[in-house]
C-alpha cells in the first residue's frame, strides 16, 4: 500500500482539511467581530480609536472588503475624501459585487469638486446594471449639486418608487423641498420620514433617533405659521444636542445645531458651531451650506466665507493629491 494510500485510509487528509476550513471560519468570524467593534467606536464619535482597530484588523487580512469599507466611512467622517475614496475603491477590488459603493464615491467625488470623476461614477454604475436605480440617485446627487432641486425632486421620486416608498427616503424630498423654498412640502415630507415629530409627546424619541432634525422642523414651523411650536421644538433639540447627546459620543459637533441657533436668532452661536465642525473636519456636503436659507443672514459676512473658503483649499489639496496618486498608479 502506498503512502498515499495509507494517509486517506486514516481521514488524515479529511481531518487536515477540516482545520484549515475550521481556522478560515474563525479568522472570518474574527474579523467580524473586530469590525463589529471599529463600527461601534465610529458611532461613538471615538474615529482615532476605530481607526487603530481597523489598521490592525488590516495587517491581519488585508482584503476583506468590509475593512476597507469601514476605513472609507471614518475618513468620510473627518473629511478626508481623497482617502475616503481609495479606501472604498480597495473594497470593491476585493469585492465587486458591492455596488452601493460607487455611490459612496460619487457623493466624495462631489464633495471634492471633481465633476468628470463624478461623471465617471455614473457610467460605471450603468456599465454594471443599465436599469439600477442607484443611476436614478446620482441624477438626484447632480442635481442638489447644481441647486436644480426641481430636476432632482423629479429623480428622486423615481428612484422613491424603484425602493417602494420608504419612510428614510423621505427626508430626502424633505431637504430638496427646503431648499427649493417649498417650505409647506418640506415639513410634510420630514413628518412621514419621521411621524413622531408631529406631536410634543413623542417629541424626545424622534429627537434620538434623527438627531438634528428638529432643528430643520422648528425652523420651518416657525416660517409655517406655528411659531410657538417651532420654537418649544428648537429648544427642546438643542438642549438634546448641547446637554444630552456629548454624554453619548464624542465629536457631537458632527450633528449640526446650526438651523436651532439660527431660528433663535443667534448667528454667532450657529458661525462658531460651523467653524468648528470645519476644524474638525466634518465637512460632509460643505457645499451646501451657502444654500441653507437659514444661512441666509452669514452670507458674504467675513467669518461664514472664511471657514467656507479653508474648506475649498482643504479639498483643493485633496483633489491634486488624488489626481497625483491615479496618475502615478497609470504609469
């Protein structure tokens, strides 16, 4: 009997095989775990934390897909977008079948300016499935960019009904309407996102759960007709977000109060929360904030175009990074 012979009469080899499938699943099941934990750290606002987790989680298993999407979140976080982008282009190396990132990407590209890469996006997205409805989200993102918010309340309620009309999507029509002065629709559309914003009573839980949204509600309902609510609703979300909320996280600056301490008239108080989240890179979408018509009173004010102006040369810098880094990997 050959060696061979003997070694698969004894399950050696079935026995050998066992273990290393055994150790796969427990370095997955590991990496889940650790992944778990950078995910709850990020939630804490604890972003130096979680991003020593992932290094680690890294130089163990440096193409798991999940990691490096994680990665890409912090660094969306702290407004790092050039980073934030070559970290969810390594997670779809690793893993193509995760489309939900391009758009990721495109919302980073669009915080960077860069508008052919955005381009770019739109037709890898439509090279991989021509009728996703992602393509429909990135007419609605192109369309906010531009400030055409009729066009992408048009697209929005297209890609409303490929999802089936979920509740979370609303707050979209909600923000799009803000912004095209539709202030009636905008209200409507943020109470079926979140209906619990519609009475005093449940006012608390609806707070917790969308954190800065009574803000943008009680300044609409003030410019509706129900100044008094508008008012007890600003109150009772900004003592949520100055008193309750840093007990929680860190960086609570990232959840912006600035729509409360406009409605009580504090314009100070609303330019030191922006300089602020600025300084600590929460930048996210920064181009919108000229077009907030609660900013209204801090356009062309020395302060509101200085912090905006830190942030165009932040992403400036970003941009020529990232077109030096694609470039240098084409050679």
């Amino acid at each position: 009997m050959s060696l061979f012979s003997e070694l698969k009469r004894r399950n050696v080899f079935r026995v050998g095989i066992a273990y290393v499938v055994g150790s796969w699943l427990l370095i997955q099941v590991a990496d889940i775990l650790q992944l778990e934990i950078a995910e709850k750290l990020n939630v804490l606002g604890r972003f130096d934390e979680a991003e020593q987790q992932l290094n680690q989680l890294i130089e163990l298993d440096p193409d798991f897909a999940g990691t490096n999407e994680m990665m890409g979140w912090i660094q969306q976080q702290l407004g790092r977008f050039d980073q934030e982008i070559e970290w969810r282009k390594r997670a779809l190396d690793n893993d193509a079948g995760r489309v939900g990132s391009w758009v990721d990407i495109a919302f980073a590209y669009a915080n960077l300016g860069a508008d052919e890469e955005f381009d770019h996006v739109r037709r890898e997205i439509e090279a991989i499935d021509p009728d996703s409805w992602r393509l429909g989200m990135m007419d609605t993102i192109e369309s906010v960019y531009q400030g055409n918010y009729m066009a992408a309340i048009e697209a929005g309620r297209w890609v409303n009904a490929q999802l089936g009309n979920p509740p979370s999507f609303q707050g979209f029509f909600g923000f799009v309407h803000l912004m095209a002065g539709d202030y009636p629709s905008a209200l409507d559309a943020y109470y079926l996102e979140e209906p619990r914003f519609r009475t005093r009573e449940s006012w608390a839980d609806a707070i917790q759960k969308l954190t800065n949204r009574g803000c943008e509600i009680g300044w609409l309902l003030i410019r509706t007709g129900k100044p008094d609510e508008g008012r007890a609703l600003v109150e009772q979300t900004l003592r949520y977000l100055e008193t309750e909320l840093p007990n929680y996280t860190e960086h609570a600056d990232r959840f912006p109060a600035d729509a409360c301490y406009m409605a009580q008239g504090e314009p100070d108080r609303a330019l030191a929360a922006f300089e602020t989240r600025v300084d600590h890179g929460h930048i996210q979408f920064w181009w919108v904030e000229p077009a907030y018509p609660w900013n209204e009173p801090l356009r062309g004010t020395p302060r509101f175009e200085a912090a905006l102006q830190q942030v165009r040369e932040r992403v400036a810098t970003q941009r020529a990074r990232l077109e030096g880094a694609t470039t240098q990997a084409g050679r």
